[in-house]
C-alpha cells in the first residue's frame, strides 16, 4: 500500500466557497504564463473535503484560462473519494501528492486544521512533488468564502500573501485577521509584520472614508493606492474588480 502523507480534516465545504481565490487565479499573470507553458497544465486540488464542489468550480475557471488543463482532486480520506466527473479525476492522496506532477497545487483549508510547527514541512513536501517550476496555493477562509487570505510558495519558498474579501459584508481589512492560514494567525499581535500591515490597512480604509458614499469598491481602490505608499511591492489589481483584494511579498508580513 502506498503511504500518504497527512491526516484526516473536518472536510468542511460549500459551494462557491473558493471564488475569490478561483478569481484571481483566473487573472493572475503568474499563473496563466504557468498553465499556458506547461506541457501538462495538470492542476490538483488537495483536500477537497466532504464534496467535490469546489473542485469542478475550480475547473470550471482554469479552462478560461486554458482549455485542456487537467484538475485532479485529492482526499487522504478513502470515504470521500468520488467517481470523477466533467472531465475531473478524484483520488486518494496527501502532501506526497499520489505520485503526481502538477504545475498548480491548491491546498485551502487544510494546514489551518495541523499545529504550525507542521507547515513549513508540508510546504516542502508538496513543492518537492511539484513541477519544478510548480505553485503551491495554501489559503484559509470562512464558511461563506466572503473573507480569503492564500500564500503562493514554490520551491524557494514562500513569495506572496493575497488578502480577498467580499466588500458588503466585511467592514474593515482587519477583520480578515480571524481567517489567516497557519503560518500566519498566531503572530497577528503588535510588533510582527502581518499585524502592522493589517493596521496600516485600516489607517488607508480610514482616510479614504469620505468615499464612503460611492461604496465599498470606490472606497477600497483609494484606500489601496494610499496603503502602496507605506507597504514595499503592494500589487492592486489595476481591472475592477468584485472583490476587494491586495497582495504583498512575503517579506511583508512573515514572521520576525
């Protein structure tokens, strides 16, 4: 019997639960010169949970980007492994990644549930089963998908954070703190880098509150062009956008 590496999560999921990420995969400039490069654009999904929804959205989406990417999903639990469909496989698998090579691993809520002394093995793990040049999305968020925090890491490790969040229902940046993946929510406290970003966000969403009137999209785009001035390499998608987002390098926000 082949060994898995991992152990069994809650499995909780939901439709549409991954959609602001899906979104910026489907945008980002990284990920379609990866996928349209690749002589297999072999995509999996690791621990798709309870039901494989998510998944065959995330499928969905990639094929904008190119038709003929392959998406493989991923369970180290033998019961939630289903029959593929559309053109999706499901297997059994773990950080070793079922012996696969994928150029795009997406891992969303499953490091959030192992202690973090835990992640950076796993990181190391799943990038060393990668495509050389593969990506590793390892992101948390809420119930409903409306707050979504993922750090990409290759091989060198990890490059960037991404912060999403639905702009009606979220008041504040720094109410995504609650959502941040492993390597990140226990330093969320004064003195580290995530913690201070996340107060420098809430200062720009502050001043730019005389756009309050025109909504929560208006608002954020000032808020995002007053935050780049404090924050080193802050990427603002320049294309409008249904979420409120922003990304910084991993120097930004890693822990001292």
């Amino acid at each position: 019997m082949p060994k898995f590496d991992g152990v069994i999560t809650r499995g909780t999921t939901g439709i549409n639960r991954l959609r602001r990420s899906d979104r910026r995969l489907m945008h980002d400039p990284a990920v379609a010169a990866l996928l349209r490069g690749a002589a297999d654009p072999l995509v999996v999904d690791l621990g798709y949970g309870a039901s494989p929804t998510t998944t065959l959205e995330l499928a969905t989406r990639l094929r904008t980007v190119r038709s003929d990417v392959r998406v493989i999903g991923l369970e180290i639990d033998p019961a939630r492994v289903v029959p593929g469909s559309d053109g999706v496989e499901f297997a059994r698998g773990g950080f070793e990644l079922a012996g696969l090579r994928p150029v795009l691993v997406r891992a969303f809520n499953v490091l959030r549930q192992y202690p973090e002394d835990a992640v950076e093995g796993a990181w190391a793990r799943v990038t060393s089963a990668m495509a050389p040049d593969g990506m590793l999305i390892d992101g948390t968020c809420d119930e409903l998908g409306r707050r979504a925090i993922w750090i990409t890491v290759t091989a060198d490790g990890p490059q960037t954070v991404t912060f999403a969040w639905d702009p009606f229902t979220v008041p504040r940046p720094s109410d995504l703190a609650e959502r941040l993946p492993k390597a990140l929510i226990h330093h969320n406290v004064s003195g580290q880098p995530v913690h201070e970003l996340l107060v420098a966000a809430d200062r720009a969403w502050d001043t730019a509150a005389p756009l309050a009137p025109f909504g929560p999209r208006v608002r954020w785009r000032e808020a995002s062009k007053i935050l780049a001035v404090d924050v080193p390499g802050l990427d603002n998608p320049r294309r409008r956008l249904r979420d409120n987002i922003f990304t910084v390098p991993w120097s930004v926000a890693s822990p001292r």
